[in-house]
C-alpha cells in the first residue's frame, strides 16, 4: 500500500479529477509508457480523420493499455503493492511494443 495523499493522488484540471501516473514507476518505464501513448493518441486522431473505424478502435485500445500501464487507469494504483505496480507497468510495455513495435528509424532515443 501507498502513504500518498490526495494531492499526489489526483489532478484537477478545470474542476474535473484525473488519476496521477503512479510515481514509484521507474522513469525509463515510464517514458516508455508515454511514447506509445502519444504515439496510440497520434493514430487515433489519423485513423479517425482517415474514417478507419477498425484503427480508432485498435489505437484506442493502444491509449488504454499506456494509461493502464502508468496507472491512470485500471486498479487505483496506491491500493496495491509496488512490485504488482511495476509488474502491471512492464505487462503493459510488452503487449504494446507487441501491438506497436518500435520504428529503428527513429534512433536509440525513442522506446529506449
């Protein structure tokens, strides 16, 4: 369990209450998780542009597994233990790396 208060619980943007990414993740875990987020978020907006119903769905699907991963959503994450946390986190990076590989072109820096 967590000794985390609201503050470090909850972020309030415009009267309405987002989960915080949960902080005990390891930050190279963590910057991974928010590539692919961005990443998922970008084929989002283009396959709905494109009216590819299929892709939205898919990359939705990506969104929720990044998020689920930093722990916006799914099991609140200062209810369990940190090791399940982490657990739950590099389970998350595995289906997406799988779901969406990294791009060799883009350098060592991306996904690294």
């Amino acid at each position: 369990m967590d000794d985390s208060t609201d503050d470090e619980r909850w972020l309030v943007i415009d009267g309405r209450r987002w989960r915080r990414t949960d902080p005990a993740l390891p930050a190279d875990l963590a910057d991974r998780l928010r590539s692919h987020l961005g990443r998922a978020r970008s084929a989002v907006r283009t396959t709905k542009r494109a009216g590819d119903a299929d892709g939205t769905a898919q990359a939705r699907r990506r969104v929720g597994l990044a998020k689920a991963g930093l722990g916006e959503r799914g099991p609140r994450w200062w209810e369990d233990d940190v090791v399940a946390r982490i657990e739950r986190a590099r389970a998350a990076i595995e289906e997406l790396d799988r779901l969406a590989p990294p791009r060799a072109d883009l350098g060592p820096d991306v996904n690294a």
